[in-house]
C-alpha cells in the first residue's frame, strides 16, 4: 500500500518521547536516586512521597510513549489511520449530542428550507447527518407527513393514520463524495437504520477532486448540497466550494456547520495550539480555520449568505473542538 508520508517521523512524537523522558528525569532531580542524601530527601516528604511520585512520573510517562507510537504508526501507515478515523466517528458523531440541535437546525434555515430533491455531501463519514434527515422513521415532526394521511375502511371499524412520508419521495438522490473508503458500508448502514429510503450513490474521492470534468458530478444539478465538519480537513477550502457552486442549480443551497479557530489569546486557542499537531495526524489533516472569513470570501456576492456563530458544549476530551460556525448559503 502506498503511504505519502513513510519514513518521516512527526514532529509531534519527538516532543512526546522527549517530554516523556523529561518527566523521568525530573523526577529523579526533584526526589533524587536512592542512594542520595537522607537529609535531602526527608525534606521533599520521604520514601513514600518518593515512590508515589515516582510511580506517577512512570505512568505519566509511559502513556507520553504510547501516545508518540501511536500518532508514528497512524502517520506512516495510511489504511490504520483511515480505519481508526472511521471507529473514531462513528463512536463520537452517531449517538446523540447537544450538537445535533444545532446540526439539525441547519436542515431547516431559510424560507424553503430542508434537504430534498437531489443531494450532494462532502465528507459524510458515516452518515451522522441522516439523524436530522426527512422521512427517518423516528422522525415525528415530519412535516410532510400530512400528504401521506390514509385511511383503512374494515367492515367493523375505520382508523385514520398519518405515516412518515417515506425519504425516497422527499430525497430523489443522494451523492456522497468521500474519499475514505471505509465509511462506505458504515453510510449504508446509518440509512437503513434510521428507515431511510433514498438511492444513496458513494463516490470514494475528494471534494476538491469530485466534479463534472471526470462525471462524478453534473453541473448545476443539485439542490442541496451539504458539508458539516468536513471543511478543516480538506486541503483546498476554495476547491470544494469551487465544486459546490458549480454542482448546485440556481437557487439551490449550501448547508453548512463548522468548528473554526477559536479567537487568538483564549483559552480556548490556548488548547486547539496544543492538540493541533495531534489533531492534524488523528484527525487525518484536520486544522483549525477562520472558516467564517473562507466561506464569505469565496461564495461571495453570488450567494446570500446566512451565518451564525455558536458555542455548543462538547465532550471532555473534545471540547477544544468550538467554536461553531452554521449557516445555509443560497445560490443566486
Ligand atoms: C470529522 S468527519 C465528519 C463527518 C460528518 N460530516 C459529520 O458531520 O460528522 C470528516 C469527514 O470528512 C472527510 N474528508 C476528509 N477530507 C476530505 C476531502 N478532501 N473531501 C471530502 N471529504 C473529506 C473524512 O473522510 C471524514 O469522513
């Protein structure tokens, strides 16, 4: 298997090895070996705050180690590292979260709001989306559900029941351009569970690469097109956009929800500083940008552009991912 960046040991894990020696070798200056001074040691607490702080600069630096060698082998060998992401999201982003309030009310922003008639995603992963899908079995607002009121005569009694529109008859089409192939069955499967219905097409490429040169996609063809926490892992921001705008028809929408760089001096920078390196290798080249500035700049005034700034409370070992961008851009 062919992998870009074999050979090449991060950055991230020299630091990780160093730091985990440093705290080793720390805690020898600060306690001392055992054949040190008495005096010396007595003062710093004895031989029992000596062995608990020894045993916690061991842990601490045995989990520094594990870490380094994990980010070494999910940066030299590409297939783990694109299964690991595809564990990683369908763990976190498929069970429910406060996030999906604001997830799902991107589905529905705007005069004609919604996702229906032909649909493109960039970077799915396994279909986190569908939970704010039309048409899902658990979906009781449905507000299509009126145009499938039917009724059932019997010769005893007559029920009345209103029934989810199915998805097929609200999605004509949905097209998924990702470019790890391991969400594939993981997408089709998210489908099926949530009782959708809609033909689901998986293109296993980039964004930046998926347009109508090579027939992947049709020019001025979608109504919707969709990108939720894609936009800080692709290598051209402008590309993908490029591609969208010339995928949708006029009048067509751009869906949109996005972590971004959080304002510099924050605490919040402080952390997103700190993980970035880990981030960029587990997240498979995810980076923190000024997404807001990206989407403005290159839809310009060819779209009317909705777009709001929140901050949703994240998992513990997540929370540097926020703040939030989410908005629908409308093709003029
Ligand atoms: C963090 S996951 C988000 C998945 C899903 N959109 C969500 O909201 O939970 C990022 C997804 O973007 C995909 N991705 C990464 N680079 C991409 C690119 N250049 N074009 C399209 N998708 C990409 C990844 O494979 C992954 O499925």
């Amino acid at each position: 298997m062919c992998c870009t960046s074999c050979f090449s040991i991060p950055l991230v894990t020299v630091r990780l090895l160093l730091t985990s020696v440093a705290v080793l070798y720390g805690q020898r200056l600060l306690f001392g070996a055992s054949s040190s001074n008495d005096d010396e040691r007595s003062k710093l607490g004895g031989r029992w705050t000596r062995r608990i702080s020894l045993a916690i600069s061991v842990v601490i630096s045995l989990l520094l180690a594990a870490l380094a060698v994990f980010l070494l082998v999910l940066s030299t060998n590409d297939d783990y590292r694109r299964r690991n992401m595809v564990g990683l999201v369908v763990r976190q982003n498929l069970k429910s979260s406060p996030l999906d309030l604001h997830r799902c009310s991107i589905f529905n922003m705007g005069e004609d709001g919604g996702v229906r008639g032909r649909v493109l995603e960039y970077g799915p992963g396994p279909g986190t989306n569908f939970k704010c899908f039309p048409g899902r079995a658990d979906d009781n607002n449905n507000t299509d559900a009126a145009d499938y009121t039917t009724t059932t005569t019997t010769t005893t009694t007559t029920t009345t029941t209103t029934a989810a529109r199915p998805s097929v008859d609200i999605i004509e089409e949905y097209v998924a351009i990702e470019p790890n192939p391991y969400f594939e069955d993981e997408i089709r499967k998210e489908r099926d569970a949530r009782g959708l219905t809609f033909p689901l097409r998986f293109v296993g490429m980039r964004g930046e690469d998926a347009n109508a040169n090579d027939g992947v996609v049709v020019d001025g063809y979608y109504d919707v097109v969709i990108l939720t926490h894609v936009l800080c892992s692709v290598e051209s921001v402008s590309d993908v956009l490029v591609n969208a705008e010339r995928a949708l028809k006029p009048g067509g929408r751009i869906i949109f929800m996005e972590h971004v760089a959080a304002g510099r001096g924050s605490l919040t920078w402080y952390e997103q500083a700190l993980v970035a390196p880990i981030l960029y290798i587990i997240g498979n080249g995810c980076t923190f940008r000024n997404l807001r500035h990206d989407i403005g700049m290159q839809l310009g005034d060819r779209f009317d552009i909705m777009i709001e700034d929140f901050d949703a409370p994240m998992p513990l070992f997540m929370h540097f991912v926020r703040p939030h961008i989410k908005g629908v851009a409308i093709k003029k």
